[in-house]
C-alpha cells in the first residue's frame, strides 16, 4: 500500500516516456519505492529543501511535501547535468 503519492513535472514525464523500456522499468521501480518510503528511497541534499534518488546514471531531483504527503519528482537527468542546476 502506498502511503506517499508521486507527481512528475511535465520535464520528468517527457523524459520517463522518452527513455528506453528498460530504464522507464527502472524508473517506475524507484517510482513505487518513493511511495512507499521516500525516506528510504533517496538522500537529501546539502543546503537544499530537496532529495536525489539514484536509478543508474541518472538522478531524480524531488522535493517532498508532507501536508499532503506527495512526492513531486522535479527533474530526471544525467548525474553530471542534474546538479549543476542548483549551483
């Protein structure tokens, strides 16, 4: 049973469906291990309100919402790429 809900950003959606079969498989695995318990399922990051969950090379950026219990997956991207937009 789900206990967080998961919401993708239109840039995360685009990139899930643009993905090859097997990481949109891996995706949505990591997915459902954030609704579970994104505690569990990604780090935080340093000086910032948001987490990273690793699926391979890439790295999801998400930011956590506990009044209505929702994990929005912000961005998908190449490790190298992903951070440099926080900087």
């Amino acid at each position: 049973m789900s206990l967080w809900t998961v919401r993708l950003s239109s840039e995360a959606a685009k990139v899930l469906k643009r993905a090859d079969r097997p990481t949109q498989e891996r995706l949505s695995q990591k997915i459902d291990a954030l609704a579970e318990d994104p505690f569990a399922a990604s780090k935080p990051l340093v000086n910032s309100d948001m987490r990273s969950a690793r699926v391979g090379g890439l790295r999801m950026l998400l930011k956590l919402d506990h009044g209505e219990v929702v994990v929005l997956v912000i961005s998908i991207e190449a490790r190298g790429q992903v951070y440099r937009r926080l900087s």
